[in-house]
C-alpha cells in the first residue's frame, strides 16, 4: 500500500468549512478504493488559487522533498492550482522529489503506479486551462461590477480612513473626526512637527482606533488622498466616493511640507527650529543640522553649510552653535515684533484676512443654499401628503429628506461657531508678544521666511501678510545692529567669537 496526503482549499471567505470537508470526504472515499494510506493534510482556507503563495501547500512542497509520504491526492486539479506555469512547475518539484499528483475526481496524466495514462495528458491540461480562463473572468467580471459601483459612488469594501463612517454603501462624514482632522492638516501646515501635534491630541485625549495616536497615524493622515475627496484605483480616480474634508490648498502646502521634510531627515533626539530656513550667504547653499563630538567628549549641535561640508566649491562659511544661532534669530524676530510700527502692520493685515474670509464664507453659504432647497423640497411632499397623494416612494423620500435636514443643520451650527469665533486686534497683539517663547518651532516656521547667513551678518527675510495701502503704511523698516555670535569648531571643541550683524528684511 501506498501513502498519501490530501490537499484541499477554498478560495473565498464567502466559502465555508463544507467546502474542506466535501473535498476530504471524497478524497478519503478514493484513497480507501484504492489502497492509499493517508498519513496527513494540507488546508488552505480562503486563499485564492491563482498563484502558489499559499502557506500550507508551501509546506507541502517543503516536506515533499524529505517525506515518506508518496501521492499528493486533491479533490481536482483547480485546487491544486490555477495558474497553468505554477502548476508545471510544481508538478514538477513533486516528480523531481518521487512524488505524483493524483485527482480523486479527474483523470490526470500520471496513474498511481507511476506510468503515463495518455488520455489523461490531454484532459488534465484541459482542466487546468479551463481553471485558469475561469479565474482571469470571474477577476475581469468583479473588476467590472467594482469600477460600476464606485462610478456610483458607492463604497466597496476596504478599510475607513479615520473621518468616515458607511452607512448604505455610501460614505460619510464623522464630522466630529473630521474636525480633528483638519487639526492635524492645519497644524503640520503651520510648521508643528509630528510629536508635538500628537502631544496636543493627547491633551485633549484623542484617540485613533481606540488607541492614542501614533507618529504612523498621522503620516497616514496627512498622506492621504482621500480627504481630499479623491480614491485612485489602479488607473481609475474617482471624486465622488469620499466626501471632501481638506480644502485643496491646505492638503497641497502639507504635501509640500511632507516632500520637504522626509520622515528621517531630521533628528528626533534634537529640534532643529531653523532646519530649511538657512542659507548660506556666501555660495548659497543649504546651512544643514550637523552634530560632532569634541575631545572631552561633550556633544557639540551646530549649523554647517553644505558647501563646506561636501568640499565641492571651496567654502569657507565657519559653522555656527545650534543654540546660539537659534536664540540670536528667536531674540531677533521678538524684538522685530514689539517694534510697534512693525506689529501694527502685521496685526493690520493680519485683521484684514480674517475680515476677507468672514465675509467669503464659502462653505457656509453653500450649506445655506443647499438646506433651502432641501426645505423646498420638503414642503412640497408636505403639500403633495396634503392633498391625499401619499405612496411608498412618498413615504421614503420624505425620510430621506428629513435625515437630510437634520445633517446639514449640524454642519451648519459647525461653520457658524467657525465664523463667529473671531479674534480681536488686542489678542493678536498679545498673542504674537506673548506665544514666541512659548511656541518658538511654530512662529519661526510661520513668520520666517528665509535666513541669509555670514560669517559678519545675517539677513532676515520675514513672511508678512498683505493688506490694501500705501508701502509707507507697512510700517516695515531695515534695521541693523552687531552682536557676537559663537563659532564652534567640533573637531577641537574650542569656541571663538564673530561679530555678526543682523539686518531685517521684509
């Protein structure tokens, strides 16, 4: 007698352990007719079998090489596979190892004593090819049904991004998630890195998942198309799937920030605040994060220029402590804010956006324009109801109508308490006095634009918001002063003073 083991599979989670059972059933029932012997099995569970990279018939093949077993008995030649190269190919594993394959259902090409069954050449190719146009259609037909639903806008499965929820098959807005989300956007946006923004979301005791969020969730977040409103398929883009909630402006200038700054481009030991805003003012490369070790061993942090540093044009700029270039440029931006011709330009400006956007209040009056017409239609049916015209459809489009309303009166007490939170001149004012030390990452990466160093000066180039008037109305003047500014040089450690002179420029 003979020995043999049984591999069975299913290739779907819509298949069920009936699938597995009526395949070993039928297997033993052969293996008893024919004085087989089986010692063992091998099961796939809801894995598809158009490729081999399936865990237990891996193993099978594994074991085929060292086992005494003899025959590999399936139930047909579709779950061995259906995939025509793959199962040549591992038929063949199986020859070179002594083993055959052998169907308890189909004649194949190998008989259990080892010789050719001729007709069973042909038929188990037939089986095989017949397997295999059967998958590549079932796959065209379900991409095809997939590719009309989502032209639907209808949700077909997969995993909710945080923000979401289904319900009919069709996506919505968590707009209590939603808010966090655009947090998240607006706040990366503005120069806040990832751990700090995820300390925020800890304060007021997020959760993502039911988990506090992690570094990976945010990326995620910011990452991701669909808060945009869009869901790319292979080579299909649909707009009408996910509901929008990041305006196209904010998700750009992330994306663009994202780019810039590469996850490991900088250190999570250290927060560099003038990482991308310095250039060197003599070859006008970028002045780069840079960390040495003196001889006593200190750690030494400063800012090289690159052009230095790759000794590919011969600069001599000197490189600079991290923490006195930073607390130079941090005293220069205050004092350039409690400048008052300054500050009142900045907080005159920055009054007059916020007045433009109050005004515009795109969203709001959309969500306006669109309950009136919900409410019309509402009233309507009323009438309709009214007059004695009442029906199935009338009943469920009423519903539906009246769920309607109540969605877009939240969104709408949501835009209105953005609208009406409005800060004054004097909180401004005290912010921008007080916050800088406070939140000095988040107003550098704000109010600096750029930052042109030398080895005797450095040139400020500050972001400022424009407003109707006059260049005399700005307020904005140059200003120059001289201080001494710390040089390291790391491989000694020894530090050396430079006069520096810093110049304001808007």
């Amino acid at each position: 007698m003979k020995s043999a083991i049984i591999y069975a599979r299913y290739s779907s989670a819509s298949q069920t352990e009936q699938s597995i059972e009526g395949q070993l059933h039928v297997c033993t029932q052969y293996a008893k007719a024919n004085d087989l012997i089986v010692v063992d099995t091998y099961i796939d569970r809801a894995t598809t079998g158009t490729n081999d990279n399936r865990a237990a018939f891996q193993q099978m093949l594994k074991d085929s090489g060292n086992a005494a077993w003899e025959v590999v008995l399936v139930y047909a030649i579709d779950r061995f596979g259906r995939n025509s190269v793959e199962v040549a190919l591992n038929k063949q594993r199986l020859k070179t190892n002594g083993k055959v394959l052998i169907s308890a259902t189909q004649r194949t090409s190998d008989n259990l004593d080892g010789t050719k069954n001729l007709d069973g050449i042909l038929l188990e190719n037939v089986y095989i090819g017949i397997a295999e146009y059967y998958s590549a259609e079932l796959s065209q037909k379900i991409l095809r049904g997939l590719r009309e639903s989502r032209r639907k806008g209808q949700f077909c499965g997969g995993k909710i991004p945080y923000g979401y929820y289904v319900t009919d098959k069709k996506v919505q807005v968590d707009e209590e998630k939603a808010e966090v989300v655009r947090f998240i956007f607006r706040q990366y946006a503005a120069g806040v890195y990832v751990p700090k923004i995820i300390c925020k979301l800890n304060e007021k005791g997020l959760l993502h998942n039911g988990k506090p969020f992690l570094p990976n969730a945010i990326y995620g977040i910011l990452r991701n198309e669909r808060y945009l409103g869009i869901m790319r398929i292979r080579d299909e883009v649909y707009d009408n799937i996910y509901p929008q909630i990041v305006d196209a402006d904010l998700y750009e200038k992330v994306k663009r920030k994202l780019i810039k700054n590469k996850i490991g481009s900088r250190s999570v030991k250290e927060v560099y605040l003038l990482r991308n805003k310095v250039k060197c003012g003599y070859c006008g490369n970028i002045i780069s994060a840079e960390c040495g070790t003196a001889r006593n061993g200190e750690t030494i942090r400063y800012y090289k220029c690159l052009g230095r540093k790759k000794h590919h044009n011969g600069c001599g700029k000197h490189p600079v402590r991290k923490e006195a270039l930073e607390g130079l440029v941090l005293d220069s931006v205050i004092e350039a804010m409690q400048d008052e011709k300054t500050m009142n330009a900045l907080i005159k400006g920055l009054m007059q956006m916020q007045d433009a956007n109050n005004k515009e209040k795109t969203t709001l009056k959309l969500l306006l324009k669109e309950k009136k017409q919900t409410q019309t239609a509402l009233d309507n049916i009323v009438k309709a109801i009214e007059r004695g015209i009442m029906s199935d459809s009338t009943n469920r489009r009423l519903n539906e109508l009246e769920q309607q309303a109540r969605e877009l009166d939240e969104k709408i007490a949501v835009e209105r308490n953005k609208v009406a939170f409005l800060l004054t001149e004097d909180d401004m004012r005290r912010y921008y006095l007080t916050a800088l030390r406070q939140e000095p990452q988040l107003l550098i990466s704000t109010l600096v634009k750029e930052i042109l160093l030398y080895d005797d000066k450095m040139v400020i180039t500050y972001n400022t918001p424009l407003y109707e008037g006059s260049d005399d109305d700005r307020g904005f003047s140059f200003y120059e002063k001289t201080l001494f500014l710390p040089c390291t040089v790391p491989q000694s450690g020894e530090t050396t003073l430079l006069p520096i002179q810093t110049v304001m420029r808007v």
